[in-house]
C-alpha cells in the first residue's frame, strides 16, 4: 500500500458495511475480497432467534429489489446484525452495469463519510497516547494556521472582508465540526466557492499541498462559533501522519485495520 495520493481523502476507503448500495453511475472495480480470520466472524442465525420477523424482513428484500428495478440503484447488499449474530444478509442486482457482474455478499463498496469515524479513532488514539490536548491550537502542530481570517462578507461581491479569528482554532474544534473550515462538494457559501476554485480536494494532490492551500484561505466562521460539516476530517488525516510519523494509510493499516482482522479495508483494491 503506497502513501495515499490526496483522497478526497474520506472518499476512497472502501469496506463492507451494513447497508451499502451500489450507485449507477459508479459501477467499477466492485471485486470481492479474501475473508479475515474465520474466529472474527459473525455467526448467522434464523432472524427469529434473535427477535425478528421474516415476514418483515422479506418486505425489506422487495424494496430493495424494487430500487434495482426501477433503476435507482445498480445493486445493494443489505444486512442486519443483531445481538452479535447475523440475522438477515439479501442481494439484490449487479455491481457493475457494464459488465452485469452479479452483487455478491462480500462486494467491496465506497464507504465515502463513513471513513471519517475510522479518521476519530486513530487521532483520538493518538490523543490517548498523550501527542496532543483537546484544548491545543491546531496551530501548534500546523503553523500555517496560525494566522487565519475570518470572511465576513465581500466588497462589491469580489473582494472578500476579512476580520482577525477572535481565538485559535482548537482540536476540539476541528474534531466536532466547529473548527471554521468549509467544504468545496455542493456548497454555496463564498468560503466553499474558494476551495472549489482552488481544488482544496483535488484527488491528485498530497495532504502537504492541501494543508499549503487552507492556509492561504480564510475560514467561514468563527472557530467554536457553529457546526458546519466540514473539510476537518480531511485535517485530521494529516495530523494524524504528523503526529505519528506515519503515512495516513500505513497508520490506518497498521494500528486499526490489521488489528482488527479488518483484511478487506484500505484505500486500494488489490
């Protein structure tokens, strides 16, 4: 595994989860993985066992056959687990409209966001390990942040007004969402516009080059002022590799996914 290329960091992971389903736009490389040790998997048992209707369960197969006909998804595998057993796993449609590969129960999917918690764990373990303080300036292990402003509004809908942070940005901040920063998907806000023109999530660009780009920008709000759903999660990938030496990946491997027989997760398929 190589040192992760900028991801859009939280978009390339891809792991097997609850409900994962299959859009039709993005029908490419769903291969099948090797297991992890047999010990680390989840029994299956009849979904009466464990409290569950098959009766109602089995209108959960039809709707989701139903999306994959009317054309809403290419294919879904759905699982429901309960009380440490597997009690209900359907598949419904194909991963790959061009080639119409049948779904199977162990395709590999996208997890997109669902990376950010993956991201929480290894830098809070990180903080269990004593490299930070909830309450540190994310400035003190990111410089360049260190003198970021604020957009307040803009001068003849061009210029941005910008105005001093009345506080440092903490890793507090940056961990619940509160940080200031902005996103570039399908925001309008002017902050977000910036990132856009400025490819802050260009694919091909290293974490560095990201962070030399923020730094260059103003943030949206105060720190600590509001939630917004953010690129912070994408910061906490780097600091997860300046804390600790590693690259985002090899740290994710070595410490999460390794560990916790998790052979099929990673920002590459085999």
């Amino acid at each position: 595994m190589r040192v992760i290329n900028r991801c859009e960091l939280f978009v390339v992971l891809v792991l097997a989860v609850l409900v994962s389903v299959s859009p039709v736009a993005a029908q490419h490389g769903g291969h099948a993985g090797h297991h992890g040790p047999a010990a680390r998997d989840l029994g299956h048992v009849n979904p009466g066992l464990v409290g569950l209707s098959a009766e109602r369960l089995e209108r959960l197969s039809a709707g989701m056959q139903q999306m994959v006909d009317d054309g809403k998804v290419a294919g879904v595998v759905t699982m429901l687990a309960r009380h440490g057993k597997v009690a209900y796993v359907d598949v419904a449609g194909v991963q790959d409209v061009e080639s119409m590969t049948p779904m199977a129960e162990d395709s590999i999917f996208l997890i997109y966001s669902m990376s950010k918690p993956i991201t929480g764990v290894a830098l809070m373990m990180l903080y269990e390990e004593g490299k930070f303080r909830l309450d540190d300036p994310v400035s003190d292990y990111i410089p360049q942040f260190a003198s970021l402003k604020v957009h307040t509004g803009e001068f003849a809908g061009v210029s941005p007004i910008l105005e001093a942070a009345a506080r440092p940005m903490t890793m507090r901040d940056l961990m619940t969402h509160t940080s200031g920063l902005a996103y570039s998907l399908r925001d309008e806000d002017p902050v977000s516009k910036m990132y856009q023109d400025q490819g802050v999530l260009n694919p091909n660009a290293s974490l560095q080059e990201m962070i030399d780009k923020l730094a260059r920008l103003p943030l949206r709000t105060q720190p600590g002022t509001g939630f917004f759903y953010s690129i912070s999660v994408d910061v906490q990938g780097y600091l997860v590799e300046t804390l600790s030496g590693q690259p985002f990946d090899e740290f994710l491997l070595n410490r999460i996914f390794e560990p916790l027989g998790m052979m099929d997760t990673g920002f590459f398929v085999p």
